[in-house]
C-alpha cells in the first residue's frame, strides 16, 4: 500500500503519513463515479451497535458521502444485541428486494463464528467483503497506583505482583481479550483477564484501582492519558501514534506484538453481484475523498482506502494471525 499526505495542520499531515491507502489500483477506482442510481431503491448501513459510538459514526460519515455517488437516500440502521451477532443474522436472512448491508469488526465477523458453534450466520458463505473503512489499534495502560511509567519496566512488576495481577478488557470475547492472552504468551506470565460490559466500567475500575491494568482501544484510553488519570504504555500499531508520539509500539519496547482491528463494510451473499460492484466503488471513490477523511480524522478515526480485493487479502492474513490465538484460549462464552 502506498502512504500519502494531505494539506492540514503539521499534526495532522503527520498522522495521515501513516495512515494506509490503496495502491494505484483503487485510485483508479476512484476516477469513474456511478453512472446510474443503485436498483432497488436506498441503501442501509446496518450497524451491530449503539448509535454514537465508533463504528456509529463511521457508518454515518459513510453514509453521507455513499448517497450522491449512489444516487439513493443511504440510512444507518443500527441493530444492537448480542454482542452484534443479532445484525450478523438478520442482514443474511433478509433475502433480495433491498439494499442492505453492514459494517462489521472482527468481534462479529472473526471471534464469534469460532466461538459460538450455532452463530447463525458464515461469514464466508453469507457474506461479501466490500472495503476496508477505519483501522484502530490497542493500547495498554495502568493505573497511577502502578509504580511503571515505561513498558520496559512493566514486566518486572507484573513477576512481582501475581498475586494481584490482571488485565481488564471492554467485552469477553473481544479483540482486546485475546490481545491480553498473546502478552501474556509473549511475557511468559499467567494473566487472568476480567471482562467488562463496556469501556466506562473498565476505565472506571482502572482510575479507581480496582484493576492494575487494562487494554482497549487507544481512541478510548487516550483522553484519559492526556489527564493524567492512566498512563499508556504501549501501543499495538507498528508506528507510534502522531497523537501520542511519546508512547512507544510494542515491537519497540521489545516484544514481536503488532494488531490492529478494522471496520469493513459487508454485503449479503444474496445482493445481486452488480450491485454489489456498484456499491464496492463508490465506497472506494468516497474512501479516497480528502474532505471525508479529514472529518474521519477530526473524529479520532483512521480512513483507510481499499479496493474489494485488497480487503479481501488484508481479511484473510487477519484471519492467520486471531484465529489460533482465539483457538489456542479454549474461549467459549
């Protein structure tokens, strides 16, 4: 993939520098706009989530940019419940008639179908990659009643303190969770792991105390570092974060840990494929729109710009790297 910059404040050309784009592939992609309204009538974005959160707005930026290129209103729907396998299910089982399709991480489209054995849905059956939307990637912080300030210090403590030691994460059975299981694999230790419903309990636990150390995303954990109520050690990206360039990656710190979670919009095995052509390059034509990134930026997201065959591959290397470490946990909800 090819990196590139854009014209804004010094901070922000920074960040877009390392930020992923499509090869010239998808810049192709990005010259030819549609040249009739999607058939079938609008479009929905179904989201497995509650509306303001990250992937809420993600949809809704997506949205307004996808309808002048479409031709069609463009809604975001969300459905929320069962940790987002309620959407995952429903989108599949609505059959033609409509456009519909969703925005997925990999909580939905990875984790569950490994770990429930009736999910109700196959993600490689039921589903179609379209393009990769935003990237994130994770950090570990601990509280100010964990005498560490760096990563290279943090391993000593955690020998010192197993009886006392355990990482918080936003979900069970989230990317987070099983981040936390490969540093402890990396670092050699037993590190119990305690599941919260969601990340305001997590981070209040934290602040309070309660629990040493915690990972979620940086989006989530970085307000509260930039307070001085947690400290980030490190961060799961393979570049530091312009926003916190004092805090090293992980490989920098010594261990050979890099993840990073997506948000990549799918459409339904069923939706006619020309449709689904359609809808893939407007999607691509809008990822590559500086004025949509820069509002994905200024909403503490990262855009990324990719061509269906180019989600396809990054979807399936991600596959390689989680899918054994879920196995390996044994996890089952």
């Amino acid at each position: 993939m090819t990196r590139t910059s854009f014209p804004a404040s010094s901070l922000r050309r920074r960040m877009w520098l390392q930020w992923s784009l499509a090869s010239a592939g998808a810049f192709a992609l990005t010259a030819r706009a549609s040249t009739s309204p999607l058939d079938g009538g609008p479009l929905r974005i179904v989201v497995p989530y509650p509306a303001g959160g990250s992937s809420d707005r993600a949809a809704r930026l997506l949205a307004e940019a996808l309808g002048p290129r479409l031709g069609v209103p463009v809604i975001v729907d969300n459905r929320v419940g069962a940790g987002g396998r309620l959407a995952a299910q429903q989108v599949h089982r609505e059959g033609p008639g409509q456009n519909v399709v969703m925005l997925a991480n990999p909580a939905v489209m990875l984790v569950a179908p490994l770990v429930f054995s009736e999910g109700g849905y196959d993600p490689d059956k039921d589903y179609v990659a379209l393009s990769e939307i935003t990237r994130y990637a994770f950090g570990v912080a601990v509280s100010s009643g964990v005498p560490v300030k760096e990563f290279a210090h943090l391993h000593a403590w955690m020998v010192a303190n197993q009886d006392k030691l355990a990482a918080g994460v936003p979900a069970t059975g989230s990317l987070p969770h099983f981040f936390a299981l490969m540093l402890a694999e990396q670092l050699g230790l037993k590190l119990p792991v305690v599941g919260y419903r969601g990340s305001a309990p997590l981070l209040n636990d934290l602040m309070g105390g309660h629990v040493p150390l915690a990972i979620d995303t940086l989006e989530t954990l970085e307000p509260l570092h930039k307070a001085g109520k947690l400290r980030i050690l490190a961060i799961s990206d393979d570049q530091r974060s312009p926003r916190l360039p004092a805090v090293p990656t992980f490989k920098e710190a010594g261990l050979p840990l890099s993840a990073l979670a997506w948000n990549v919009l799918y459409a339904p095995a069923w939706l006619p494929v020309a449709r689904v052509r359609q809808i893939a390059e407007a999607t691509t034509q809008a990822m590559a729109d500086k004025e949509l990134q820069a509002r994905f930026v200024t909403a503490d997201m990262v855009p990324v710009v990719s061509t269906r065959e180019q989600t396809v591959k990054m979807l399936a290397a991600y596959r390689a790297q989680w899918a054994p470490v879920v196995r390996r946990s044994g996890f089952r909800p």
